[in-house]
C-alpha cells in the first residue's frame, strides 16, 4: 500500500482511497491530488516518486508539466478579457491581430480559435525546438498560413498550437506576454504554484514526466508510415519539434529550455494543489479571489464543439465551449455543468458551479486511455452524495 502524505477531510478518505488505488501495479509513480469545496481545501495529498532516476520522493512542493491543463489556464485568461469588456469571442481575429488575415482566415473570429475551430491544429512547415522556444516564430507561421479546412465549419483538436493562437490575440490587446498575464492576474493573487514559462528558480522542483506503457504502445501506433503522416500527429509534434509522447528523455517537455518558454497549449507548470484553488476560483471564492462572474463562465461554457471531428478519431468525442473542456463521455466531472480541462497522461483539473468545487489531479507517470483520474472523481461523486 502507497504511504500517502498530507490531509484531508474524514468525508473523503474514499476520495483518498481512489487516489492510493491508482498507484496499483506502479511502483515508480508519483502523483497529487486537490479537492476545494465552497473555497476550502478538504484533500490536499500526494505520494510516490517524483524522479525515477534517484528516487526522488513527491513532496509537498514538488509541481510538473500539466500539459493541456494550459488551455483551461487561457480559457480563463480570455473569458476575464471578455468579462472586463477587453475582448468579445466574436471578434475577427484580423482586428487584433493583422497579419492573420491571409489564406481563408480572414473570417475567423476569438471564438474558432478557442473552440478548436480555426483550421490550424498543425502547422504545415515543420517546426524545430528553435521555433517552438520562440514565440514571435511560431505565431509568424500560424498566422501566415492556409488553414487545414474552412474557420468555423468544422472543428479539430489544436493540440499544441492553441495556445499560441489565443495567446497572441491575447497579447496583442493587452501589450502582455501570456506568461506575465497569468502571473498577474490568475496565479499571484492566489498564490498558486502555476507558470506558463517556468521560472529557473522552480526547476529543481519539476518532477520528470516519464513515459508508461499504454502510451508508449500508442506512440508506436501513431509513429506508423501512414500515421506519422497524419494531420493529427502533426499536431502533437509540430513537425518534428516535440517527440510524439511530448517528452522523453531531456527532450519535449523534460527540457528545461522548452518548460521555460511559453508554449500554452501545453506548457503549464503546477501543483494539483495550485490548480484546484484556481478552478474554485472561478465558481466561487477562494482565498479572497473570484476569478470568473456567473454571466461570462455561462456564456463560456455553453457548447460549441462536439461530436465526429474535421479529422478522422475513435468516439467518444470531448466538447468544448470557449477553450473549456466540457462534460462528456470522453471526460467525465461530477455533473453536466463541469468545465475544466485534462492533460496529456492522466492530468485532470476542472471546476463544479453547482457543488462549488475545485480539482486537480497530477502525475508523472504518463498512460493513455487510463481511468485513475475518472475513477477518482467518481470516488468524489460518491462521497459529495
């Protein structure tokens, strides 16, 4: 049995106990896990190891990549620009953002870029770490380039580029980069250990992310001829500049160069404890902070995003609203009001508005197609009853 540090409300040891079970048959994992209800924190543990290499414990401070977590970090940065009158979701992108408005785009609007919408879920030249590390590079490209389909006809996942396309939009109308954004206005007024461009001080606190085997066996999959070839895999490599599990051995996102640039479609840095406080933020107070109003976090959420993609997936399809990842049969929360956003390998943080509660669940040890972050918040929907 894992030895589990940290506490946690007598009413959620099942909660606790799902949470141990997912260390079952996996001895060199880490992990955390954070539950807020009405503010308050009620699971705050963690346990494991946080660097297979040494042996390294997971420890109270210890944070790691969340991956597209990042996209629920933007989510909430663009639905506070909407709410505070900075940014409309219908808004063409060309009237912040000039050079986009080339090769069919002119069309697109705030909305298609953070409803997966836009038609550039992959760049069309082949990007290298060099380019990824620079911002100014990567939005040159995507904003330069033909989309993959028609802006808002269709949808498909912008697995990495989405960040940079909301980000830029972003940044242009607020003479911020994303990374000082989130800082000022998310993270530091909660004093949550979250960072899009990870500062050098933390990196020694960075658990490496470690590959299992359910996504090494999908990796393969995706890395055959015809699949490597694919617009989706292009997605999730840009070309070559990310390995098609995002990391591996001091490269992808175990690079400390690629943790500190900002790359927010997938280059956040957390705690599971930092992420719960944020998404409890936005349904209700938490530590003195309101993040969201009720009026834009309903018009954020509403559905715009679902079933059979532009490009060819398995169901069950995800939805999303405004960069929000909604409840569905792809990603189970606790109630069809649920929003939130999981991660690459089992990352999961979303938000309750009805239950008023925060979660987050981390780890390190990267699978695809698993359920230890579903079952528990199934565990917490049985201890919420």
């Amino acid at each position: 049995m894992i030895a589990i540090d940290g506490r946690a409300d007598a009413r959620f040891d099942r909660v606790v106990d799902a949470f141990g079970s997912a260390f079952d048959g996996r001895p060199d994992m880490g992990a955390a896990l954070a539950v807020r209800v009405d503010g308050q924190p009620v699971v705050d543990v963690w346990a494991g190891v946080a660097d297979a290499a040494t042996g390294a414990p997971w420890r109270e401070d210890t944070v790691s990549v969340v991956f597209s977590c990042t996209k629920g970090l933007m989510s909430i940065l663009a639905a506070r620009a909407v709410e505070r009158g900075d940014l409309r979701y219908a808004d063409p992108v060309v009237g912040l953002w000039p050079e986009f408005g080339v090769g069919g785009k002119q069309g697109t609007t705030v909305a298609d870029l953070l409803a997966h919408r836009a038609g550039l879920s992959a760049p069309r030249v082949d990007l290298s770490e060099d380019d990824i590390v620079d911002w100014a590079r990567v939005t040159e490209v995507l904003a330069g380039q033909e989309p993959l389909w028609t802006p808002g006809d269709e949808y498909g996942y912008h697995a990495i580029t989405h960040g940079w396309l909301i980000g830029e939009v972003l940044r242009r109308r607020t003479g911020r980069s994303v990374g000082d954004l989130f800082r000022d206005e998310v993270a530091g007024p909660l004093g949550a250990d979250a960072w899009i461009g990870l500062p050098a001080a933390v990196e020694p606190r960075v658990a490496p992310m470690r590959i299992g085997a359910t996504l090494a066996a999908a990796t393969e999959e995706m890395l055959r001829p015809e699949g490597g070839r694919s617009w989706p895999a292009r997605a999730m490599t840009l070309g070559g500049a990310l390995p098609a599990a995002l990391v591996g051995d001091g490269i992808g996102f175990n690079s400390p160069r690629v943790r500190a640039a900002e790359i927010p479609g997938a280059g956040g840095v957390a705690s599971a404890r930092a992420l719960a406080a944020i998404w409890s933020a936005t349904v209700t107070p938490t530590d003195g902070v309101r993040l969201l109003g009720d009026e834009v976090r309903e018009a954020a959420t509403v559905p715009v995003s679902a079933g059979r993609p532009f490009f060819e997936a398995a169901p069950p399809w995800p939805r999303w609203g405004m960069g929000f990842q909604l409840d569905s049969e792809a990603r189970r929360y606790l109630s069809p009001d649920g929003f939130g956003h999981d991660g690459a390998g089992g990352q999961v943080a979303f938000a309750d508005p009805g239950r008023r509660i925060g979660f987050s669940f981390v780890t390190n040890l990267m699978e695809a197609g698993d359920d230890r972050g579903t079952r528990i918040v199934a565990a917490l929907a049985d201890a919420l009853a």
